[in-house]
C-alpha cells in the first residue's frame, strides 16, 4: 500500500481534518515492556515485575524491549478470531451489516448512516441540549444514551475475559467487592481475576472503559464538538486510565479482608490501546503458553517453539480485543432514545443550533 500511488495521494491529502486527525490516530502503537519515567526510572506500572523476559533499566533506549498495537490490526486475521459475544453468530443479517457500516464509517470519518436520518435542525437529542451529530460524537458523550455504552463496554469485557479464561485463569463479574472511591462514594470494578498473581496481590480487579476522542456534549463551547479533545492521544488514555486507578487502587490494596491489585483497561474509540492494557495481554499470552506446553507434557520446550507460540498468542489476544473495540465502537453510536422535534428553546442561548425555536407550522387554509 506505501508503495501504491493513488493511496498515498489520498493519505497525504485527507479531505477534511477529521480525516486527518483519525489517520493519525490509527498508526501503530508501541509501549515499553518496562514502563519508565523520563529520567529513565520505573514508572507507575504495578506489572513491572511481572512482565516476563525483563529487562535491566539501565539498558540503552535502542534496546529496549516494546510492545505493538494497531487498531485494524485484527482485520488481517479476522475470520481466525474466536468471536467473544456468543450473540454475534446469531445476529440478523441486517443488524451485522449495519454494525460494521457504523464501524467503518466511523473508521474512516464519514457520516454514519443511521445517524444521518436523525440529524436535522429539528430535531433534538432526548439530553434537549445539543442536536445529534452525523459522526456520533455527541451520541459517544451524551449521558441519555448510556445504554447503548454499557453494551459496547460489555463487549469488551467479554472478550477480556474469555483471554484470561484461554490462560488458565478463572473470573467472576458478580458480586464484585465495593470500595470507597477517591470522592467517599462507593464504587467497584468490572472483574475479578482470581490468582492471577500480579501486582504485588493474588487476585486482580480490573475496570475497563473506552472513551472518545472527540468532544460532543460541550456547552460552555459548542464549537469544541467534534473537535480533538487532546491533541496527543497518549495523554488522554494515560488521563483516563490515572482517573479509575485514584478512585479505585487505593480502596482495594487497603480493604478489610480480601485485598486486590487494580488495573484499568483502557482504550479508545478509535480502537487505541492504554500501555497497562497491552502488557496485560502479552503476560497473558506468556502464561497461556506455558499452559499450552504444559498440556502436551513438554515441560522444558525449546526457546524457538515458546517465542513462536507465545507470538501466536499474543497476537490473538490484540486481534480479540481489536475486534472487541470495533464492534462495542458501532453499538455506542446507537440512538438508544431517538430524537425528538425541538418544540422550545433551550434554557441557554450558547448553543446557536438550540437557541432558537424552530417556526411555527402554516396555518392550513
């Protein structure tokens, strides 16, 4: 494709800024297997001595070991992934082509179908704050569609799971301990890990969340919807992942009775992946190996035949959760509550889609 001249005509020269900012979003990610600060000390991550083949910190930036995610990654080996939502063999033939019309059209910045037919300034989002957006940004952010985002958030839960589960490890999502959050009130994960031996702890809590790269329910400036939210998208999943970690992390390492690490998942609708996430799956991939190996009494395998497998694997566990976050990005932008016809003005005059009523019908003679 880099080689193909029509293609890179187009890359270099996206139509719109949207366009533009989603290509960049989609280069391919690379994180450090030892998470480092700046000055070259160990970061914040709790899997430092966890992640196998470790490395010294002294080693040279050169050399040091990463690991790489791109977010349409898991199209080149699409029908090898074993679909994590039982639902999605079962699924209408109408309903899997207009989900992976969402994903595409969101993909590569074009509107969206379904969306299109509710964009109109007459109508309004049920929220009576913004009109709805042909992109879905504001259908990502807005709070009376929260539906539509704990199914996508579900999705990728599953699939999460269903790795851990494929690495020996069992699960529970009842029953969930509660802890106080930073702010006093309560609050819980999304699954439980048990034994997995990271971070310091035996069983492992873990939330996962996903979130927009695109501004869509601003009302002190309306005109920062559909606008980048941060220009560097690494700060943003490293924001959001720091947000769950001083609600959650303390409350669970200091409980009565049973205590447990913490570890945010997060990602982007973009398909981006937060650097804890990544080194998740890859310890993940290394323990389903030894499993693996393990299971056909080969206790001392060959450093080649390990590599390669836990390579297999480990690109399995990015493709699942690929395909996870593209299918839960086509069921977020989803009317959960369709619009309806805008009959009075909003209560603030900031929005200029919303301050004004719309005209009264004609009279008919």
């Amino acid at each position: 494709m880099r080689h193909w001249a029509q293609h890179t005509a187009i890359a270099d020269n996206a139509p719109s800024a949207r366009q533009r900012h989603l290509d960049a979003l989609h280069k391919a990610q690379a994180c450090d297997a030892i998470s480092r600060t700046k000055a070259g000390e160990p970061g914040h991550s709790i899997l430092q001595t966890d992640v196998p083949d470790g490395e010294d910190l002294d080693c040279e930036p050169s050399k040091r070991k990463k690991y790489r995610y791109s977010p349409a990654a898991f199209l080149s080996c699409f029908m090898l992934i074993r679909p994590s939502d039982p639902s999605s063999s079962t699924w209408p033939v109408a309903e899997r082509k207009a989900t992976w019309s969402s994903w595409f059209c969101q993909y590569i910045g074009v509107p969206i179908p379904k969306l299109q037919q509710a964009t109109s300034p007459q109508l309004v989002c049920p929220c009576n704050r913004h009109i709805i957006d042909v992109h879905g940004d504001h259908i990502h952010t807005c709070k009376k569609h929260t539906g539509s985002r704990k199914d996508a958030h579900e999705t990728i839960l599953t699939a999460l799971e269903q790795i851990c589960n494929d690495s020996g490890l069992s699960t529970r999502r009842s029953n969930i301990p509660t802890v106080d959050k930073s702010n006093g009130k309560p609050g819980r994960g999304d699954l439980v890990v048990k034994d997995a031996q990271l971070g310091g702890f035996r069983d492992l809590v873990v939330d996962v969340v996903c979130t927009h790269e695109f501004g869509g329910n601003h009302l002190a400036d309306v005109s920062l919807n559909g606008q980048l939210r941060d220009h560097d998208p690494n700060r943003l999943l490293e924001n959001e992942a720091r947000k769950k970690v001083e609600r959650y992390r303390d409350g669970y390492a200091n409980r009565n009775g049973t205590t447990y690490a913490f570890l945010p998942c997060a990602m982007t609708s973009s398909g981006r992946i937060h650097g804890e996430f990544l080194r998740l799956l890859y310890i993940l991939a290394h323990r389903r190996t030894k499993k693996y190996f393990a299971s056909l009494g080969d206790d001392e395998p060959g450093v080649d035949a390990f590599t390669w497998r836990r390579s297999q694997f480990f690109w399995q566990h990015r493709a699942a959760i690929g395909l996870a976050n593209a299918v839960a990005v086509a069921r977020r932008a989803h009317l959960a509550h369709p619009a309806r016809p805008r009959l009075r003005a909003h209560p603030s005059p900031i929005d200029p889609c919303l301050s004004q009523p719309p005209p009264p019908p004609p009279r008919s003679q």
